[in-house]
C-alpha cells in the first residue's frame, strides 16, 4: 500500500456537544407565539443564552415567514441556532442550517412558584431500575446525504450506502465508510477516538477529519482523486492512502 508522506503535523481541533432545547410552532403560529408568551412569563429570561433548535414540521411556512417567525423568537430572547422538519433545499440563505440526527432527551419545565402548593414529601418507592438498553454501534444511512445536511453519531460508526454531497458533512465518534462518493466533510473519531479511519469508494472530499486532525482537499494528492481511498491517524499525522 502507498501511504502518503506527510512533511508537517495537521491541526488540530475537537468536537463539542451541547443539550439543545427544541421548539415546534403549530398552526395557527400567532397562537402558538401567544401560548409560548404565557409560558415565558412563568420564567422570564429561560432561553436566554441557550441553544434552540425549531422544528418547523408542523408548519409549511415560506422563506419570509420563517424569517419572520424568527425575529419574533429573538424578540422573546430565543436564538435559534438551526432548523430541523424542513428540506434543505428550500432553505435560503438567510436562514439558520437545517441539522438532523438529534435525539430527544428530557428536559424540566419551570414551574412558577407563585401558583403552586409544595407537594407533600413521601418515601420513594424501591423499584428495580430497567436494565439499560445498550446503544447501537453502527448508524446505518441508506440515503445519500444532502448538501447542508449534518449527520452526527457519537456513539460508534457511521455507513452511509450512498454518496455524501458537498456541503454536507458526516461525523462519527468511530470510523465513518462511505460507498458512494464522498464530496463533503467527514470527521471520524469525533471524542478522540485515534484508531477511528475514513473509508469511501470514491473521494473528492472537502475536509478529511479524524480526531481533530484534518486534511482539506489541497491537502490530499492528486492521484488520489476520484480513487477509493481509507484514511487513518498516526501520531500527530493523517494518512491517506488508495485503498486495495
């Protein structure tokens, strides 16, 4: 196998995930917007500094009312930091990215205090804890991935049966295998995980990543365009060679 000579280390950089709090606006949004005022008023100031994401799949709103909708949301000290229940390709550029690949988690309400008796106090019931369910190691991606699509699973590998577009990026906590053509970004051993490596039938990748190292497409020889190739990390070093 010919492996790629490397004369200076990659920079380096890493991947950081934080909770994201999820809105849903239902028609008609004026009363939605009314009903999210009386939440708010329970806890002034609860959005504030967080990351929102608005799922807009309840809703069928053109590129202006969502802008609109928006700015009323920033009015209400909501930031929206991207969009999810919409297609990528009706998205303009004014708009916030449209992410996927979220998972639902519980997050607490506030409770306004004011309107509220301290419940009674009893012993907590012994229950046997469900024994926990094991996380899946491969997310399979039976569809190409769009350009402005984000597929993010930090939790083993990613195989994406398709191609993986430009613009679009896919990031894996393991190794990422792509048997289409890969013309985006993919970030393999995104928590750190240096023996993860990059497969793909046929690169002609914006950005190589793999635990905070990187190669961008200047970075990466020009006999190997177009080839299948695997990448993978030693030291302080990112390879890239064909793969036979």
């Amino acid at each position: 196998m010919s492996v790629q000579s490397a004369s200076r280390k990659s920079v380096r950089f890493r991947g950081r995930s934080y909770l994201a709090y999820l809105l849903t606006p239902e028609p008609p949004v004026y009363d939605w917007l009314a009903d999210l005022n009386g939440w708010i008023s329970q806890a002034p100031g609860y959005f504030v500094g967080k990351p929102v994401i608005l799922d807009l799949s309840a809703v069928t709103l053109s590129n202006s009312a969502i802008v609109q909708l928006l700015d009323e949301l920033l009015a209400r000290g909501i930031r929206i930091m991207g969009l999810e229940g919409i297609d990528p390709s009706e998205v303009g550029p004014d708009l916030p990215p449209v992410l996927v690949g979220g998972r639902p988690v519980a997050i607490a309400e506030p409770q306004d205090s004011a309107l509220q008796e301290p419940a009674p106090q009893e012993p907590a019931p012994c229950i046997e804890p469900a024994p926990a369910q094991p996380e899946p190691a491969t997310l399979l991606l039976e569809s190409p991935v769009r350009s402005g699509q984000s597929i993010v699973f930090p939790h083993g590998d990613i195989t994406v049966l398709g191609s993986v577009a430009s613009g679009a990026e896919v990031i894996a906590g393991g190794s990422i295998h792509i048997y289409g053509t890969l013309r985006g970004r993919a970030f393999a051993g995104s928590h750190g995980n240096e023996r993860a490596r990059i497969f793909c039938s046929k690169v002609e990748a914006e950005l190589l990543a793999i635990s905070g190292f990187y190669r961008t497409a200047d970075d990466i020889e020009a006999r190997l365009r177009s080839q299948p190739i695997q990448a993978w990390l030693k030291g302080d070093v990112m390879f890239v060679a064909p793969l036979n």
